[in-house]
C-alpha cells in the first residue's frame, strides 16, 4: 500500500498541463470522486488497524500534494495566457472612463461663434459686473428708460451705478472705446435680469451681441449676414423675417423670425400656429450711439443684433423648462454630443 501510494506521489509530481481543458482532465483523473487518489480509499479499509494512521496521514499528504501540483500548473497556465503578444495591454483603462460631454448651451454658442467667425467677425468680451454708463448711457437710454428701473436690473448695493449688465450691448461700448472701426465683432455672455425664476425666465441667461462698423454700412447688409447665420444655424431652407420694432441703440429696429423649423410656415404648436419664430433683435446702429461712443457718425455707419442663447438652444433641443440649462443635473446634459 505505501509503494503504491509513493508510486502515485512520483507521478502527480511529473504531472504537465498545456491547455485549461488538459488541467481539468487531469483533475477528474486524480482528484474527483473517482479518481485515483480516492480509489486509495478502497484499499484503506483492508489495512491492518495498526498501520491505518500512518497509511491514512499518507494518503491525506497525497491528496494535498495533488491539489497543490494542480494549482501549480493553472498559474503556470494563466502566466502563460497573459504573455501572448495583445494580452497584456498597459494603456488600457482599468476600467471604462465615463466621458464628460459639453454642456448643450456651449454647443449652441460655439456653433454661433463658429459661423460668424468664418464670416470675419472676431471675439470680443466685456465684465459682467458694469457700471450705468456702459449697459444704458452709451447705448442711448433715456433717463427714465424703463430697464434702468430696480424691477429689471439689479444694482450692486453699495457702489451707486455699478449693476449687472442686462445685455451683452455693453460690449458694444467697450469696442467703440478702444478701436476704432472698421469692427466686427461678436460678444457672447452671461447677462442677468431681475425676474421671477420660472420654466420660461430666469434671473441669468446668455446672450450673443453682434456689431459690425465701416463705411458705406447699409440694411441690406445686416439682412444677408442675418440670412447666412440662420441658415448656417438652422437649415438651407430656412427663410427669415424682419418686423419692425424699437430699441435704443438702433434706428430702425427689427426683430427678426425664422421660417418655423417644425412646420416650415404651415402653422403648428411650437410657431403658435404663425409659421414664424422670433429669434433676435437687430439695427441699424443709432447714430447717437456712435458719438457717444467717439465715432464719427457722418463717416461711419453700422449694424448691431443681439441673441439669446437660451432660446436658440430651445428651438435647436426643444428643452421645455429653462431651468434645467443651469441645473447640472447629468442626466439632462450628457443628451447632447456633438463636434463642438
Ligand atoms: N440688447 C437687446 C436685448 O437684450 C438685444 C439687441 C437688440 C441687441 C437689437 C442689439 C440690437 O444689438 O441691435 O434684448
């Protein structure tokens, strides 16, 4: 019994294993049920009750010299599977790395630099924290123009006259200041107003002004680039429309719609049945705004327009409630992927 034991221990000890399936056959061959090391057991019970501890610590050494040589071979096995040439790939993430996506009125406003700036307009920017002069003065408010009142604007408590500015037209002045023209120029930021925090408003939003100054400045101008951009914007086909209406730093004034991207001037529920959506104002600038800005309204003229972000975004996205865009709720802004 004990050479048999012996003889069984040489042969675990030469065992070799080239592929999991060979392991597992060697497993059954030994160390299941029926294998060979419980076969021992047959033979156990006719041993003399003398030599039965001896044997029976014997047998228990075996099988546990068995389980460690087949342990041995299924590391020396999954060595050997990661040495293969693609196993082993050191620039591979531990794990997949969530990706960050751009927030949906990023998007929108890159996409609007990106199309005037092929246009010719450059960058321009100004402080969101302004003083009166260049959010209403420069730009042609009268004294007692409605938006200088608390209920729109908010003011800084302790410096008379420094507020927030209510539109990016403030960008306006701080270009006419500094160079003169030709300019042209887009703004984007932040701007903010005093109102009651809904689906529809909110006390800050984004806008893109616009401003282009040269000689020989006409409508007809401002009306093709306006073209261009809504079609870049929205669709080829898109049409547009401009309605008559009044600002103070543009004379004329209008507001101009877009063809209705659903129903394309049929008349549906987003265009309130009008075949038109309202997405910017625009002007001639004011000549007034000219001079007080240090240029010289005999010899120059120009055009200016001003956009919301927000409301871009909305036709683009179809976003109900405004409020989400500054929520940062990560279930609504990782919706938007794009190249921008
Ligand atoms: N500043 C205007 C607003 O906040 C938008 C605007 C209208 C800007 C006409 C312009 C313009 O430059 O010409 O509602």
């Amino acid at each position: 019994m004990l050479s048999k034991i012996q003889g069984l221990l040489e042969e675990i000890k030469g065992l070799q294993a080239a592929s999991a399936q060979e392991l597992e056959e060697l497993r059954i061959k030994y160390l299941s049920k029926k294998g060979r090391v419980n076969d021992l057991m047959a033979d156990f019970r006719n041993v003399p009750n003398e030599q039965k501890r001896e044997i029976g610590m014997k047998i228990n050494e075996l099988k546990t010299a068995a389980q460690d040589k087949l342990n041995a071979l299924r590391q020396a096995l999954a060595v050997r599977e990661d040495d293969g040439l693609d196993a082993l790939d050191l620039t591979r993430t531990p794990y997949p790395a969530p990706i960050g996506t751009r927030h949906p009125l990023t998007i929108v406003r890159n996409r609007i630099i990106n199309i005037f700036s092929r246009m010719g307009f450059t960058l321009a920017d100004g402080p969101e924290v302004e003083d009166d002069w260049h959010v209403f003065g420069a730009m042609n408010f009268a004294d007692d123009h409605p938006a200088r009142d608390m209920q729109d604007t908010f003011f800084t408590d302790q410096n008379a006259g420094i507020l927030l500015r209510t539109h990016t037209s403030s960008v306006q002045s701080r270009v006419m200041e500094q160079v003169q023209p030709p300019i042209r120029v887009i703004c984007p930021g932040r701007v903010y107003r005093n109102e009651a925090i809904s689906a529809r408003a909110h006390c800050f939003f984004h806008q893109v002004e616009g401003l282009y100054i040269d000689e020989n400045v006409g409508f007809t101008d401002l009306k093709q680039v306006m073209l261009t951009f809504a079609r870049e914007m929205f669709s080829p086909e898109t049409e547009i429309r401009l309605r008559p209406s009044y600002f103070p730093f543009t004379e004329p004034s209008a507001e101009m719609d877009i063809s209705c991207q659903i129903c394309h001037g049929d008349g549906c529920s987003l265009c309130k049945g009008t075949g038109w959506l309202e997405i910017l104002g625009c002007g001639m600038v004011h000549p007034n705004v000219l001079k007080l800005n240090g240029i010289d309204p005999e010899k120059y003229k120009g055009y200016a327009f001003g956009m919301g972000v927000e409301r871009i975004a909305n036709l683009l996205y179809r976003v109900r409630d405004l409020r989400l865009f500054s929520e940062n709720d990560v279930r609504f802004l990782e919706q938007f992927t794009t190249a921008y």
